[in-house]
C-alpha cells in the first residue's frame, strides 16, 4: 500500500508515534504512523528504533513491510518506545560519460588539476587550393606538399561558431595550424571565409618547409550575424 500520509522531504528526519502502549510480550508486529498517518519507509535501514534506550539493529532486530515493524522479539509491556524515519536518501550519481554540455557549466576561468587538452583534426591536404570544413577548421592541423603556390580557405564564420557549439560566445578561442611540407619556393596562403577576418597585420602565407599557427577568436556569435577575427602567430620551421 502507497504511502497516505504527508510526504517525507528528503533529507528530513520524523519521529514515528510512541506505539509502547501495544506492547504485551506477545504481539510482534506494528503499524507505524507518524502525526497518525501511515508511515512506510523504503528500507528498514531508514529507521532508528530504540527500545528502553537501546538501538535496534534493522534486519535483525526487526523488519518492515510497508508501514509495519515486525520485531524479532515481542517487546514486553512497560518497555519504552523511540522511533524515527529518515527522509529518503538521495542518489548523487555520477553522469555518464560525454552528457555534461557546456550550458551546464558556469562561464568563468577554472583551474584544474591536471593538464586538459581538446582534440585535433589532422587534415593531410591533396595539392590543390582547399576549402575547409567546420571541423577541420577547429583546432586542425592542416598538411600538404604544394607543387606550386596555393590557398586554404576557411569554413564561414557561421559554420565555425556551429562547429564550437552552444556554449560559444564572443572571446571563444581555437587554433588552425599549417604545415607547407614542400621542399622548397611554393607557399600556403590562409583565405577567410565568409563572416571571417584576417586580423590587418597578419602574415597569412606560410613558406615551404615551415608551419604557422592560426588563432581564431569569436568576435559576435548572434544567429546569422557571426563574426570571426583570425590572428598569425609566428612561423617554425619544421
């Protein structure tokens, strides 16, 4: 039988009704209630049971069915009764892998406690000028060995902050590297998408033999009005 009575809060702890006044010697089992309603825990774990002052351990010294105690022993008249139901408990359960989104994290800096890293798209380029995708415009490492001077375009503006997800937000940040594996003379040329900017004192190409790394940075991320600025940082050879 479901519980009648005033539902418990969790966490809350009640004292059960005083039921000394059944106790004969004989008689085992008990209703219990409290404020005289029906009071069935979930588990008999949930109660605290003393008799004359001492704990009764649950499972052994008693059970529960419902809103009935059944002692292992029938308490003898005159024994004291005191009684009191813990509120249900309450799981904090771990999530499960991968369900945290980024609109249940707080915005702000943290420290955490060991070095965290984000995935790297490695894109080995054909010889040819090349459009990037969303992804492979993200945090990318872009190879290719050019036969002659070629362009590599990023995604659009829009599809970038897509690609960043629902947490991106004017000040999100994320790299493109290239990578020139020619052997000599022919260059790679950073071109902006649509939506996209190339900061004004960028270096854009990067020399055969050398890799340059791209950092870009959400400028306005509002629903067809995205706006990303790309800054060069400096060129290594490799």
């Amino acid at each position: 039988m479901a519980y009648l009575g005033r539902q418990l809060t969790r966490g809350e702890n009640r004292q059960i009704d005083d039921i000394a006044s059944g106790f004969n010697g004989s008689t085992t089992a008990f209703n219990l209630t409290v404020a005289g309603n029906p009071a069935a825990p979930s588990t008999a774990q949930q109660l605290f049971i003393a008799l004359n002052g001492a704990l009764k351990k649950a499972g052994t010294d008693f059970t529960v069915s419902g809103s009935q105690i059944t002692f292992t022993s029938a308490p003898a008249n005159g024994v004291t009764f005191m009684g009191l139901l813990q509120g249900d408990s309450v799981s904090f359960q771990e999530p499960s892998d991968g369900t945290v989104t980024s609109s249940k994290i707080a915005s702000g800096n943290f420290t955490f406690p060991s070095t965290s890293t984000s995935s790297l798209t490695l894109l080995a380029a054909s010889d040819g000028n090349t459009t990037l995708t969303a992804a492979q415009s993200v945090n990318s490492l872009v190879t290719m060995t050019p036969s002659t001077g070629r362009n590599v375009t990023t995604a659009t503006a829009a599809q970038i902050v897509t690609q960043l997800g629902t947490g991106a937000a004017v000040g999100t940040s994320f790299n493109i590297t290239l990578r020139n594996q020619a052997a000599s003379t022919h260059a790679l040329t950073l071109v902006a998408g649509t939506g996209v900017t190339l900061d004004s004192d960028n270096t854009n190409t990067v020399a055969a033999a050398k890799t340059r790394v791209f950092v870009g940075r959400v400028t306005n991320a509002g629903s067809s009005s995205e706006a990303i600025t790309i800054y060069s940082m400096g060129e290594g050879i490799h």
